[in-house]
C-alpha cells in the first residue's frame, strides 16, 4: 500500500547519484549536499525536478545530514506529527538506499530487538552459535555499515534503551555467549526519532542522550507552509489509495489546518480572541488523516468534491479527545469563532450536526 521511500523516489535518487560530484563518506549512496537537496528539492542540471520531502529550515536538515556524516547518532526530537519519521526515513533511503532496519519503539520492545535473539530450534539442537543467532536491525547496519532506524526511542522501556550505550560510544556489539563481537563498519550510523509530549514515554538516561546530537523538528512556522505540507501529502497518500485528485480541495485544507492551528496556539489567526486548547496535540499528520478520510467520504459517497461536511467529523474526533473538558473547548470555538466567521456558515452547520 505504501513503498519504502527508497522505492517510491527511485527515479529521484538515480538522478541524483548520476549527477552528484561531491565527495561521499564511506558507504553512502549520495554525499551529504544530494542528501539534502533530496529532503528539501530542488532542480538538478539535466532539468530534473526534486520534490521535496520536507517543509522547513533548511539548517534543519543541513545539521541533521551532517551529524549522520560523523560518528554521532542523530536524534529527530519533537511534539507528535512534526515528520520525524518521515524525515527518518527519507534519510536513510538517501544515504543508505535502505530505510528497512528498522526497530519500532514499543512499551513491550525486548533487548532482542536492538541487540540480537535466538532461533530456538538451532539453539537446543546444536548450542549457541552464530548460526543460530538472529540479527537485529541494528546489528545488520553495523555489520554492513548501513544506517538503522530506532522509532519511538521514548516508548522503550528505559533499561532497554540504554543496550544502545554501548553500540554508539564503543561501535560494538558484544556477543558473550559467544565470546564474539560485531564491530560496526565504516558507514553505520542509527536515526532516533521521539517525542516527549504523549504519554507513557520513558525519559532518555543522561549517558544515551550524550550520545546523540539532537534535531529539533518545529512545527509548520506558517500556515501557509502547514497547507503545503498536508496538500503534498494528501496527493500522494490518495494515489496509493486510488482516490481520485482533487484540485479543488485546497480551500478545505486551508480550513483544517487554520482550524487546527488556532486549537493548537490558543488564539485566532487575526490575534483578537484567546481560545481554550484541548488535550490531543492536533498535530499536522492529525490533518492530514482528517482530509485524507474526508476525500474517501467525497469520493464513495459524495460527487467527489471535498466538502465540509466530509470533514467535520474527522476535525470533531481529532480535537474531542477527553469526552468532558475537550467538548467544552470544541462548543465553544464552535459558537465564538466558526459561528462569527465570513463564508463558514456550511463548515459550521456540518461541525453542529456531527457534534450533536
């Protein structure tokens, strides 16, 4: 349903490593300038375009491909929905041409999956050996110098995320049931991404954070740049979902989004009224999810035109997270600002149906 980065930008990355002259550390398939421009855009000199993969500073992404071009893992830091897997992903596939290895951060993640396991059956059978150990992700980048992802770091219980300690100051895996080590190869680094706004995180101990230079991935700076985002990612999840384009659908999202971040910054966008905020984060992934299930609902049971009844209900579940106090603050924005306001009068009958 949805390809690896590494697949679905293929032709992007080609283009690139044909047209990159720049000197590329040990194993990289791009050096650290076509690693950005693949994250940010841009036009190459045959005339073939970049989209970009992000929106945001540029230093963002300079800092971040640079800390992954020394031997300090990177850590993408920020509140839930500000692309820190998206741009985990997109800069392992750039520099790695893998964005598989891959540990994703549970409260139930064991060691095993950042260390290493065991196929029981060869253990019992014949002891332990490296034929019967089974690699991590982890592993399998230190082994191959490729990049590994850890997603979530946070969710990990806190005991299980300091087996890293070792693998970023040292570069090695012990192994003492075999006597052995990996020692990672020249090209291994490993991408964190966490936040600490959800709950049920695990505070990073003050040794693994060391060992880490992090990135602090904002959210949208404007809200202009906040559509451009959801719009681009809207188009490209409704073609894997085979929903029909919707040029039309702009003055929606610019709705959502201006709805969204009023909720979020407790104020509307002419700064003329303060606004209760609700206790879910009404991230920029959480608006791309609401407009992408109301183009579903346009397309399946409407005339295909995204509308604003196709997405009251998704904006009411988004922002009514605690059932008491969120329904309060969504009632009354409802009545002091949707109500009020020049050419939503449709946008706020469709919210009142729904949220009676």
């Amino acid at each position: 349903m949805r390809p690896h980065a590494e697949d679905a930008f293929a032709d992007e990355l080609k283009a690139l490593a044909a047209a990159d002259d720049r000197p590329r550390p040990a194993r990289w398939r791009l050096s650290p300038w076509a690693v950005a421009t693949y994250l940010l855009g841009g036009t190459l000199p045959d005339g073939t375009v970049i989209t970009p993969k992000y929106v945001g500073p540029r230093r963002i992404v300079e800092v971040a491909v640079t800390t992954l071009a020394t031997d300090r893992a990177l850590l993408l830091l920020g509140v839930p929905g500000t692309a820190k897997t998206w741009v985990s992903e997109h800069l392992a596939a750039a520099v790695s041409g893998d964005s598989t290895l891959l540990v994703q951060g549970t409260a139930g993640t064991p060691e095993e999956a950042i260390r290493y396991g065991w196929n029981y059956a060869q253990l019992l059978a014949h002891g332990p050996s490296r034929d019967a150990l089974v690699p991590s992700p982890v592993m399998r980048a230190m082994s191959d110098g490729m990049t590994a992802r850890v997603e979530e770091l946070t969710r990990i219980p806190a005991d299980v995320q300091d087996s890293l300690i070792t693998i970023l100051s040292e570069k090695t895996l012990p192994i003492p049931e075999l006597g052995q080590e990996v020692q990672a190869v020249r090209g291994f680094n490993l991408i964190a991404t966490a936040n600490d706004r959800d709950r049920g995180v695990n505070d990073l101990s003050s040794a693994l954070r060391r060992r880490f230079n992090t990135v602090v991935l904002p959210l949208p700076a404007t809200p202009d740049a906040e559509v451009e985002i959801v719009s681009r990612r809207v188009d490209q999840t409704g073609r894997s979902l085979d929903l029909p384009a919707a040029p039309e659908a702009i003055d929606e999202i610019r709705r959502v989004v201006t709805v969204f971040r009023e909720l979020r910054d407790g104020v509307t966008t002419d700064g003329r009224t303060r606004l209760k905020s609700p206790s879910g984060t009404l991230s920029t992934a959480e608006a791309i999810s609401v407009v992408t299930n109301g183009l579903a609902l346009a397309a399946h049971f409407g005339d295909g035109v995204l509308r604003p009844g196709d997405v009251a209900a998704g904006i009411l579940g988004a922002v009514v997270r605690d059932p008491a106090a969120d329904r309060v603050v969504w009632q009354e924005y409802l009545e002091t600002v949707v109500r009020e306001r020049d050419g939503w009068k449709d946008f706020y009958r469709a919210c009142r149906e729904v949220s009676v």
